[in-house]
C-alpha cells in the first residue's frame, strides 16, 4: 500500500469514528457548558460576601445538592476557602479576594 492509499484510508477512518461518535461528544459538551454555567453562578453568588450552601443554591437557582458537590469540589481545589459558621452551615467565599482564573 502507498504513503497516500495509507492516508486516505486514515482519513475516511477518522471520519468513521467521528460519525460514529458524534452523539456521545454532543452530549458531552453540553454536559461541559451546563458545568461551566453552574460554576460560574456559583461565583457570582460569592463575588460581594460569603454565603451558606443553601443561599448560593437559592441566588444561583440551583438544588442544594448540586450546589454541595460543586462547593466541596472547589474547595478541594483552592478556588473557595470556609469563611465562618451561621448555626450549621458554614459560609463560603472565594479564594484570593474574588479574584479568579478559572473564567
């Protein structure tokens, strides 16, 4: 087989797999855009003061559950820090005054 008979078979199979997978990658991105968006209220909510878990799920408009899974991982991450207790839920702002790099 050729150089060229051998690229055009990789090209039609690249084109294959990406027909093939085009559905999966789709939803994949959205599932990546709808991340992005909570991420970014989630910010929003703790730009001005921090806030308990609850209050960013009801300005972000978010359920409680999700907001949680997302702080935990920001936390994890360095991007929050837990500021003071209100009862028993901590409150939470962003890391380094506000500031971050992650938009």
């Amino acid at each position: 087989m050729s150089k060229k008979e051998e690229t055009a078979d990789q090209k039609a199979a690249m084109k294959a797999l990406r027909k093939e997978r085009k559905a999966w990658i789709k939803a994949a991105a959205a599932k990546v855009k709808g991340h992005n968006k909570a991420l970014r209220a989630i910010r929003e909510q703790l730009k001005e003061t921090p806030r308990t878990v609850p209050e960013i799920a009801e300005g972000a408009g978010l359920p409680s559950s999700e907001v949680m899974w997302y702080v935990a991982s920001m936390k994890k991450f360095g991007e929050i820090l837990e500021a003071d207790q209100d009862d028993c839920y901590f409150r939470y702002q962003l890391s380094g005054g506000g500031e971050t790099d992650a938009d």
